[in-house]
C-alpha cells in the first residue's frame, strides 16, 4: 500500500503521533492510546508522573512502568524527546516543540527559555574539534537567574 505523506499541519494532533506509531508498525493497546492522548494535551513538557496522575484516576490500569516503555516507544519512533532537568526529573515534549534549552536558577529555581540556535555554534565547535555530535537538546543549563544576581547573591565558586 502506498502512503503519500501528509501536509504538515502544525503541532502533532492526536491522530498524528498514534498513526505515525501505526505505520512503523507498532500496536496500539489502549493504555497507549491513553498515554499518547496525555502527552498531546499538554504544551511544553511533562513528566511521568504528570501523565500518571492525569491518567491514573480514570484508567488505574495505566501503571509507572506502561508510561515509561511508552515514552520511551514513542522516543524510539522519532516523536518526543526528553530532557534532563536538575532536579534530576526527566521531562517529555512532542518532537517538534524540543528547538529551545532551558535555563534554570540554582536558587530559587526559575526556568527560562534559551533559543538553541544560541547553543548551535558550541554543537559545531564540539564536532569540528573532537568529532562528537552532541545532542544539545537533551539537557539544562544552570546557574544563577538575573534576579539572584541583583539580590547581590554572587555564585559559588569552589
């Protein structure tokens, strides 16, 4: 069977991530139906246990682990991504909304957003001199927000 490819139509709509599981020819069960649905209300990330207490209340069959395996199914599939923030709570965002880095103050915990066409040319020196692709989508930057440092608050040096 031919599939010709659909125009874009913006951010994934549901139909979108469940049927690109589909043509790679993964089941889908109806916990991850659940959890995909879960995944695509929010804007912006989410974490496990987001999608768990969104879901949990209505499906109790939807345990940590089926959330786990399928975030990480849906990773495998090209259709979210992941970062790592510092409190050591990893977050999920839909593919297409991963363009951008967070910074996060140590203390008092502000989240900003940094544009990665920022951090692209760090991407670039990393690959010209040491022959690395790094992923630059998969982490946080921290250290002390604007508004700390006016406090007067200088950072740690140790």
């Amino acid at each position: 069977m031919l599939s010709y490819p659909q125009p874009d139509m913006g951010p994934a709509s549901l139909s979108k991530l469940s049927d690109s599981l589909r043509e790679q020819g993964y089941r889908l069960t109806l916990q991850r139906e659940i959890i995909i649905e879960a995944v695509e209300a929010v804007e912006g990330h989410i974490s496990v246990d987001d999608i768990y207490q969104q879901v949990h209340p209505r499906f109790p069959q939807v345990n940590l682990s089926t959330i786990y395996r399928t975030l990480e199914l849906l990773e495998q599939a090209g259709l979210v991504g992941h970062s790592h923030f510092h409190d050591g709570v990893t977050k999920w965002h839909r593919a297409g909304e991963g363009h951008h880095q967070h910074l996060i103050c140590e203390r008092c915990g502000a989240e900003s957003e940094l544009e990665l066409s920022v951090v692209a040319p760090l991407a670039t020196e990393i690959r010209e001199r040491y022959g690395f692709a790094a992923n630059l989508g998969h982490f946080a930057i921290t250290g002390i927000c604007q508004s700390c440092l006016r406090k007067g608050e200088q950072p740690h040096h140790h």
